[in-house]
C-alpha cells in the first residue's frame, strides 16, 4: 500500500503541474488581445478495491489512486474592451467570431486589430484577410450603385474584403428643375433661377425670364418665358429656349409650352406645376423658389464600419453607400474549437460547423453588435489567475510530501529487522 501513495502523489503532481501550466499561460498572455483564458478540470481516477472481512460490512471498500487533468475548458466571458485610434479596430460586443484567413482553411478569433495592407485588403497585422461579403458596386474605382445596405452572403461564400483607396462617386446629371413663385399681376419682367448639374459635374445656372405677352387676351394673362442655361458666372450660355405660359382670370397656370432645355448634352424636364401648385400670377407681392435633382460627383473621403459590421464609405458631396459586411460566425460549441494559439481557433467536430444566425425572413445577419475604434482584450482575470496558481503550488506541495512520506515510511519498513 505504501507504494501506492508514490503512484497516487505522481499523479497529484502531474495534474497540478499541467493546472500550473495553464493558469501560467492564461497569465502570460493577459494583454493579448482577444485571448480566451482557459480552466483546468480534474477527475479522480479508478479506485483498488479491499478486501473486508464480511461482505456484508457497510463500510467503505475501496481506495483512490489520485487525479487526472480530465479537460482544458475554455473561458467563454467576455473581455475587457480598450479604446483605440483606428476605425478599422473593432470589437464584438456579443457572441461570434471574425472569420481571417491565410493560405489554409479559416480561423477564428476575437481579436479585431484589423488594417488595410498595400492593396487595400483588410487584414490582421500579420497579414490574414478578413472575410465578409463585398457589395460588388465598385468597379475600376467608381461606386456603381449607392447601397443602403449589403446582405451577408452563405457562410462558404465568404471573401476577403478590398476596398479602393481612391473612390468616386459619380456625378448625378440633373434631370428636372422644379419652380414656385407668383408672377404678379405688374406688366414687370420677372426672373426665377435654378441650379442644375451637368454630366461633366459642372454646376450650371438655369434661368427662367418671364415678360408679359403683347396683345394680352382676356380672360386671364399669358407670358413669355425665354429660359437659359449658363456657367454660374453667367459669361458663356450653352442653350436657350422659349416658350409661354398661360393664367386663368384667378392667376391659376392653365398651359405651358416650355416643357425641357438641354444642359450641356443632358435634358432637363422644367416643371412649373398647374393650377395653384407651382408658378402662379395674381396680385402685386412678386416671390420665387426652385428645386432640382442632381448631384455632384464626391471623393472618397473614408470608410468607416458601423455597429451591424457594414463598411460605409463616405463622400465629400455628402453621400454615403455600403460597400461591404464583415462576416461574424458563429458555432453551436466555442468551447469545441480547436485552439491554434491564444487568440485564433480552428472548425473542429467538437465546435460543429460555422453558421451565420438569421432573422424571422431566412435573412442571414451578424446576430450581434460591432464597434469601432475599440478592441477585445483578454478575458484573463490577474486576481483570479494569481490566486489559482497559489492554491496550484499548495496542491503541487501537497502531493510532493505524499511521495516523501511514503518514501520514509518504505525506508523505515526496510530497515526493520524481521
């Protein structure tokens, strides 16, 4: 039996130096950033059962023979959030994992510290691409299409995400000016503008003059309009047209004959309204307004990434368009991934496959919040690690008085003499 106690203290010391290691390594790495500390779980092993003097006897009949390291579990808490200068540093607030990748299959981590390398990837610092879903509404540097929103596509479709450093956003070439005003009832020469753009992104001025036609027929009045599109600093007109327009008795637009103007190679349709909505003429109090659709081209000012993990990108004319969404998996089992190192996993069978959750429309979406400028630390508590390791060396000693017991014990009985 004394020998016994040297297998039993053995054990005790493996599976507490294993315990030592892991709480060393949890604590070696407390500024890692998004580290997953992990914990140690121990079984007790077979127990040697003794023979009693009756088999009857209710008195226990058996003796352990000490403890194993049964898991490593990983700590699935949160960790502590670190602010950070980047917009591309990000941090997921709730459950799931940023996709990377390199030359191999996909990993996983919590870690966010993410940049854009030389060909505008997203990568890690080391270099992997960050996977998500592209907008596909870039093309040789221009944005196709001004997106809202850019749905998350299949979990197996995932790429790396590349954005341009360069990045327009095309002009909008004016298609309709609207105008209001009243003309009054005067025999005076009346004038409302509008601004309107062209398709080589000039900013044009179009002018409306109004004069009272000559012979006036009652009821009612009617005008001329003679309409010009020139440069804002009114030194070159590009086109002129004319037309007139007519009032009931009550001032009421009855007819318009100046229906649209080229601007310099693109049509733009004049809206004057009817009736009272629009341009009128009635009474002494002239007033004037106008509208037009249309936008001026704008350079990539940045992108940035907001809480759904959509990457935006933002132009000096104001105008914003989704260009891409970081993927988030998730799996059925994080504690099943297989650890690469403290802050990267891998798929394994234990953790299931990766999925993305999806809404109550079979709509596949993040399933959580993202935030920049901010980083996932390690979730590595240095009071609890200390303490552990504490009760760890105790638990080591322990056992390691166990062996030099035993070991005196099997001394003494040797040196009896029989």
């Amino acid at each position: 039996m004394m020998s016994q106690a040297f297998y039993t203290g053995i054990n005790g010391i493996k599976a507490h130096q294993y315990g030592i290691d892991v709480i060393s390594d949890n604590l070696s790495n407390i500024s890692t950033n998004g580290f997953r500390g992990y914990t140690t779980e121990f079984s007790s092993l077979f127990e040697e059962a003794l023979v009693t003097a009756s088999s009857f006897s209710n008195a226990g009949s058996g003796v352990g023979i000490g403890t194993k390291l049964n898991a490593v579990a990983m700590n699935e808490s949160q960790g502590v959030f670190k602010l950070s200068d980047r917009s591309t540093d990000l941090a997921i607030m709730g459950d799931g994992w940023f996709g990377i990748q390199a030359e191999g299959k996909p990993l996983y981590t919590r870690d966010g510290a993410f940049t854009f390398d030389k060909n505008r990837d997203l990568v890690t610092n080391d270099g992997y691409y960050v996977l998500g879903t592209m907008g596909n509404n870039i093309n040789d540097g221009v944005l196709t299409q001004q997106l809202a929103e850019v749905e998350l596509g299949a979990v197996n479709t995932q790429q790396k995400l590349q954005f341009p450093e360069d990045l327009i956003f095309p002009v909008q070439p004016t298609t309709e000016a609207s105008f209001y005003g009243n003309l009054t009832a005067l025999d005076e020469t009346r004038v409302i503008s509008a601004g309107i753009i062209d398709a080589q992104n000039n900013r044009n001025n179009l002018r409306l003059e109004f004069t009272k036609s000559v012979p006036q027929v009652s009821p009612g009045s009617q005008w001329d309009i003679t309409a010009t599109v020139e440069n804002l600093e009114g030194t070159e007109v590009y086109t002129t047209n004319s037309g007139r327009v007519t009032f009931d008795a009550a001032g009421a637009l009855l007819t318009n004959t100046l229906t649209s103007i080229n601007n310099n190679g693109t049509n733009v349709a004049i809206n004057l309204g009817s009736g009272y909505d629009g341009v009128i003429a009635m009474g002494d109090k002239f007033s004037s307004s106008s509208s037009a659709n249309g936008l001026e081209a704008g350079d990539l000012l940045g992108y940035d990434i907001n809480k759904n993990a959509e990457v935006v990108a933002t132009f000096s004319n104001g105008m914003q368009s989704a260009v891409g969404m970081i993927a988030v998996y998730h799996f059925q089992n994080d504690r099943g991934l297989e650890r690469i190192n403290g802050a990267r996993f891998a798929e394994s069978q234990n953790s299931g496959r990766p999925i993305f959750f999806q809404d109550e429309n079979g709509k596949s979406i993040i399933g959580t919040d993202i935030t920049n400028f901010k980083l996932e630390g390690s979730n590595v508590r240095m009071e609890v690690g200390l303490t552990e390791i504490i009760v760890m060396q105790r638990s080591y000693d322990a056992n390691s008085k166990s062996i030099t017991t035993a070991d005196e014990m099997l001394q003494k009985a040797l040196s009896m003499d029989a």
